[in-house]
C-alpha cells in the first residue's frame, strides 16, 4: 500500500468529512498543513487552567474539574415573550473549577449529559466564552472527559465508542503526562484535531527532511520525521520544546537559503561599473553644499561609490532614521550614475513623495537641474518627474526627456514600471519605501537593460533601496537578507530636538484647549504647525497608503476638522488640507503654499493632513505637529509623522492625542513614542509587539505563511545560525541539486510569495 504524501489532500489520511472542516475552519488542505498545524500549548492533567484569566468572546480549550450538575425542566413549551421557538424542555447546567475560579456551562433539552458530567470528573471543555446574568459560562461546550479510576478511558461528548481509532487515539493520550491543545474552531475542537494529525503521522512515515544531515547533527537536532511526532505527541515538555526549537530553525534556515540563492543570482549578473569622476556633476554638487557631511553620510557614500564601480549590480539596502539625510545619500548617487552617462531613476510609492522629492532634488542641484536652459550649467542635467496624474502634453515632454537621455535623474511612482517608459540607459534605480511594492514591480525596473551597445542592454542597472523606517537587525536578514545594509546612525547638524507628549482629552480636558493655543503662538512667531488626522472625512477611509493601523470607526477626519478649525478654533488663521484623494495639482500647490515664508499672502498656516506627508515632506518651518486620535497609528508612522518637524534648526513640539485607556496597548505604543527620539530603539519595540506578518510586510507576504514559530526578534540567535549554515550550503550546491526536499521546500516558499502578490494585485 502507497504512504501519503505530504501534498496529498488531507481527505487520503483524515476522510472526507473530517478534512473539509479542517479546510473550512483553519484552512488546512494537505497533510503538511495539518502536520505543521501546531500545538499552541500543552496540558499538564495535574494542572487546571486559571479560569479567571478567560475573557468574553474568547474560544477556549480549558482543562478544569466538574464541581457540580444539575437539570431543571421547564414550565411549558411555549415561545417566551419576545422571543422564537420554544422554549427549552430541559436546561442542564454544570459548574466547572480550576480549584479557585468557576464557569458555568449550559446545555438545552440535553438531559442525558448530566450522568457524563460527573462532579469531581476532570476534562478538556471548548467552546466560547459569553456571559449570562453577570456570570461568564460555555454554552454547548464540547468537551472529553478524562479517565476516571474504574474505565481507563476518557470520554467524549458525543459518546463515542472508544473502541473506536478516535477512542483508542484518545485513551493513549490521556496515557501521556501531557495534553497538546491546537488553535481550534467550534466545528473542530482541539482534541479532534490530534486525532486527524494522530491519523496523519501514523499514516506518512519516512518524511525527507529539507534540512542536510550534517546541518542537524552539528546542532543536535531531530530529523523531520522525530521532530513532528515529538511536537505533536511528546512525553514532556522538554521533548516538546526540542522539536519546535528544530522546527523553528528550519523555518529560518528556509528563508536564508532562499536569500543566500537570491544574493548568489545577483552576484553572476553583470553590469556596467559607473566609477566616479574628479571633474563631474557630483563634485561640482559637493564644491557648493552650505554643510559638511556627516561622517555617516561619507562611510555610506564611499560604500555606494564603490559598489557603483564594480561590473556586477548594487543591491544595497540604505537605511537611517527620520532626518538622518538619506535622501542627500541617494542622490549623491544618481549624480554619480549620471556623471557615468547613464540614467537614475528614483521610484516613489505615492504621488506626494514623488513631487516632494522632485522639488528636493531640483532645490538641492539648483543650477546643475538646468541643462539647456538659461543659467544652467555646462555639467548640468535634468530632472524630469512621471506620475499617473499628469496631463498629456507634460507626460509626452517627460517621455521624450526620459527616452533621449536629457533627463539624467527621472522621479516617479508606478507609472515608471509602464511598457511605454523607455530609458536611454538606466544605470541606477534608488527604491524608496521600497516595502510598498511587490517583487515583480521592483523586477519590472531592474531588469530593464538599456543602453546604446549590446552589453550594455544585456546588463542590469545598479539598484538602491531605502527605507524611512529603521529595521531591527534580525528582520533586516530576513527580509532583506540579499541585500547589502548601510546604516546612517547619525543626524545630520543642526536639527532641533522635538518634545513629545500625550494628550487625553477625557482626562484633561483643559490641555486641547492648550494645544491649540499652542498652535497659534507658534504661527504667531512666523512657524508653521501640522494636524494629521486617521481618515479624510465624508465616510471616505484614508487609503493603504495612508493608514497603518487605523482600524474601525475614527472621530477626526480631515474634513471634518478643517471645517472646526476655520469656523470655531483658529477662524483667523490660513487652514489649509492635504490628502490622497485630492487631486495632484491641489495635493502640489497646498504643499507649496504651506513651505511660503509667514508674511506671504498666499501661505498656509496650519496643515491638516492624513499621512500623505509621513515622508519626504520638508518644510524647515514647521514646528508643531497635533496628531489626532494617535492611537489610530502604529509606533513607526507616528515617529516618521512627527520627524516632519524641527527640520530647520528650532527645537520642535509632537502632541499625540489620544482618548485610549490608560492601561491599553495603544496607550502603551504612544508612550513609547514620547519616552523617545532614536528610531533603532523604537523600531525594536514596534518589532516585539507586532505580528510577524506586520512586521515582515507586505512585499514578504509570503513569509508570513512560511513562519509558524519563528519569532525574528525573540530568536535572533536562530536567524543568525541559519544564515550562516544557509549559506554554506547554498555556496556548496547553490542549485541544491543533491538536496529534492530542501529544493522542494524552497520552491514553496517562493510559490507562496508569488501568489500573494497576484492575490494583491
């Protein structure tokens, strides 16, 4: 008889019925889902669960003592008034202990329970938690009651025979000194789930392991085949904890071989070196920068420099936090590109970003920006800029520009991945906020091969990544791993410190009142001041592109507050609005009127915005920023939200305003906010509090399927051993042609992150 496979369809191990409520409740369709579905904790018979930890709507599995039962019957049979139906015959009613705390569970016109629910009966009981007359209990709860003295066999809800393969399955667990409790359903409590994985590890046998025999042994870890049965079926704790502890460095060791394949590719690529120059563009920028660069800028420029120079494309991660100057770095960079003769393309996720680093590059080069025009210079180039916005005659402009090679840098967002954008030759892609964009975007720039002769289309561009948003070690491996990490860890001089605080109306009503008067002294003394909002307003939720965790209904809008500002609070002051349904050229010009200079008529005076201008929008004016309904946004946004200001040298003020209770997580991420402005710090702590899934992002959404028990902050140490044995491997076999399950492994992982980028569009 043929064993199953692990990619065979559950049904072959589990029957039909079983496996299709598998699939509908926790989506497991194969028999590796079912396999690597896996306990979230174990049970201890001897110990109860704390019964007073379990809070309402909660689905629970709890181990716990029957105290007492008892069935009443009812008057009649008759509907109750208000109500459908009848009314039930019978209510049986058992009160269940951990020995301190009690729950009550209920069950109607089920009578015969009450001789299975036997007072001092120990037993699993799962179902979900509600209240009823200021009492928690589990309506209709499954439970499996274990062996009392007399049978030896533990007792299911449904009386199953336990001669049955689910009885047998149950007697030897409760065999065991330790009882495995899964994520479960209503449909498919927990013990139902280890029988159909019982039947699953009983069924399978001789599993290939992905992981080299010689990578275990170094470690001391089980096979595949040992470490399943082991996390499913352990005789303790210590057994358990070996095999998820092997089963999370496969995890690891996964994604690294993954990445160490990927960084392999990339190194046998070829591209064209773009050395520096002594007389070009670049340091004729630097002869007429106002400052010096900080020592952070220089080590992170020699080393883009000198990756530029090589014949094989740049793949570097830059990296920094808010203000550290990486723009400056990336465009020392393009200007290098074009000292070359080649093009440099910085792709932006939104239209805002695009625009502001537009009028940042253009400010920053100043003359250099006007080839061809009057006052430009004979080492100039052009900036050309291409959003999905423009208007037909500008974007023809821009596409000759970009196709002739007159344009030198070319800034945009996706309408740069369009067919029709042809480039004379593309030595340099810079990716900002490159988590936003799938893989095959990035790809669909950076395989472009351009240029004048046949190596040169044959070659790939060098490409830079950024990220506004500092990355904690391990997730940088993970996610990033087939990059190369620059870190700028030092803020340029001469920016001011900000003070941050939380604001709770509720508790202090009087200090909103004070908030805005803080708004117009500042306007008072010539600075601007910005109001950032969770949501746009007329029932239209901020895009994905604006909110991270905005979730749920939201008091302030953007809308909505612009009309309270001008009509009630700050009738005197200029209000302006910005958000990411507004149209370019109105997004463009109340960006422009808000950097005016105070005493201009046409200046903005207080901004109020989503978070369209969470990055890349500079105005050294702005002093203050009120953040609405703060609790509304994750630990990252906020700190790149409140980086907008203090940029010009005065110290600067960032109100978080929050009604969150005082004990809440939310609560908790906005003081961590303002207990601190170092980014690294932050971002660690935004990393331990999040989901893995949230904190690999979207582009990776693959991995979050992949990782089950990898934590890449806790397990740090597990991320670093995996890389290293990942990439000897890789360096030994780099097609893993001795090695079908670790190939077979790998193809999922990459099968995984391609279709959630379809599923995404």
């Amino acid at each position: 008889m043929t064993r199953p496979k692990l990619d065979d369809d559950l049904a072959v191990v589990t029957g039909a019925k079983t496996a299709k409520a598998l699939k509908s409740g926790l989506g497991l369709a194969t028999v590796d889902d079912l396999l690597r579905h896996y306990p979230r904790r174990y049970l201890d018979p001897g110990d109860l669960t704390d019964l007073d930890a379990l809070t309402i709507g909660e689905h629970v599995t709890v181990l716990a003592q029957v105290v007492s039962v008892k069935t009443r019957r009812t008057a009649d049979g008759r509907p109750q008034k208000g109500q459908k139906g009848k009314r039930p015959r019978t209510i049986t009613e058992a009160v269940i202990s951990d020995g301190r705390g009690r729950l009550t569970i209920v069950y109607f016109n089920q009578a015969w329970r009450e001789s299975q629910l036997v007072p001092g009966r120990r037993g699993l009981f799962a179902g979900t938690v509600s209240a009823f007359g200021g009492a928690r209990q589990l309506a209709h709860p499954r439970y499996a009651l274990l062996p009392d003295d007399e049978s030896g066999d533990w007792q299911l809800d449904d009386d199953e025979d336990a001669t049955s393969a689910a009885g047998s399955a149950q007697r030897e667990a409760m065999a065991r000194l330790i009882i495995p409790i899964y994520p479960a359903t209503g449909a498919m409590p927990s013990w139902r789930i280890e029988q159909a994985v019982r039947l699953a590890l009983d069924a399978v046998g001789g599993i290939d392991d992905p992981i080299p025999g010689d990578v275990l042994d170094q470690r001391g870890y089980p096979s595949l085949d040992m470490a399943l049965h082991d996390v499913h079926r352990p005789v303790d704790l210590a057994q358990a904890d070996h095999a998820r502890a092997r089963l999370r460095f496969e995890e690891a060791f996964g994604l690294q071989v993954v990445l160490a394949q990927r960084r392999r590719a990339l190194d046998a690529l070829t591209a064209v070196a773009r050395p520096t120059r002594d007389d070009g563009i670049l340091a004729a920028f630097d002869a007429r920068l106002p400052f010096t660069l900080t020592e952070a800028q220089r080590r992170v420029g020699r080393e883009i420099a000198s990756d530029l120079a090589r014949e094989h494309p740049m793949h570097r991660l830059l990296q920094g936090d808010v203000g550290s100057g990486k723009t400056l770095v990336a465009l020392r960079a393009m200007l290098q590109a074009v000292d070359s003769g080649s093009q440099a393309v910085l792709l932006a996720p939104t239209e805002v970003l695009a625009q502001q680093h537009h009028r940042t590059i253009t400010r920053l080069l100043g003359s250099l920006a006007d080839q061809g025009l009057l006052g430009g210079e004979e080492k100039a180039t052009r900036v050309a800029l291409l959003t999905g916005s423009q208007g037909a005659t500008r974007r023809r402009r821009e596409l000759l520009d970009i196709a002739s090679g007159e344009a030198g840098i070319v800034v945009g967002t996706h309408a740069l991945l369009e067919e029709n954008v042809d480039f004379a030759d593309l030595g340099l892609v810079v990716v900002d906020e490159q988590h936003r964009f799938g893989v095959e975007q990035r790809a669909a720039l950076t395989m472009r091969g351009t240029g004048a002769d046949t190596a040169a289309r044959q070659a790939r561009p060098h490409v830079l990544v950024m990220t506004a948003t500092p990355i904690p070690r391990t997730v940088a491996m993970t996610v990033f791993g087939d990059l190369d990490v620059s870190v700028l860890d030092e803020p340029p001089p001469g920016r001011g410190v900000i003070a941050t605080h939380v604001v709770v109306p509720r508790e202090k009503p009087g200090h909103l009142a004070r908030a805005w008067q803080r708004v117009r002294e500042e306007v008072a003394a010539g600075r601007r001041v910005y109001v950032v909002c969770p949501r746009i307003g007329d029932d239209a939720p901020a895009s994905e592109d604006e909110v991270e965790e905005g979730q749920g209904p939201t008091t302030s809008s953007v809308v909505d507050v612009v009309a309270e500002l001008r009509e009630r609070i700050l009738p005197d002051l200029r209000v302006g609005m910005v958000h990411g349904r507004l149209p370019a050229e109105e997004k463009e010009d109340a960006l422009r009127r808000f950097a005016l200079p105070a005493e201009d008529p046409d200046g903005i005076d207080v901004l109020v915005s989503t978070t369209v201008i969470e990055v890349g929008v500079d105005v050294p004016t702005a002093s203050t920023m009120i953040i609405l309904d703060a609790d509304r946004f994750g630990i990252s946004q906020l700190h790149q939200l409140r980086g907008r200001v203090a940029r010009g040298g005065d110290d600067g003020l960032c109100l978080l305003v929050t009604n969150a209770e005082a004990d809440s997580p939310a609560r908790e991420r906005l003081e961590a906010v303002a207990s601190t402005t170092d980014g690294f710090v932050l971002a660690r702590v935004d990393a331990e509090a999040r989901r893995e899934g949230d904190i690999l992002g979207t582009s990776q959404s693959g991995r979050r399927r992949s990782l089950k028990l990898l934590e890449v902050i806790r397990d740090e140490d597990v991320v670093v051993d995996a890389r290293t044995a990942a990439m000897a491997v890789v360096d030994e076999d780099p097609q893993l042609t001795g090695m079908p399950a670790l190939r077979d492994l790998v193809r999922r992982i990459d099968d995984d992150e391609r279709a959630e980028f379809l599923e995404k569009g």
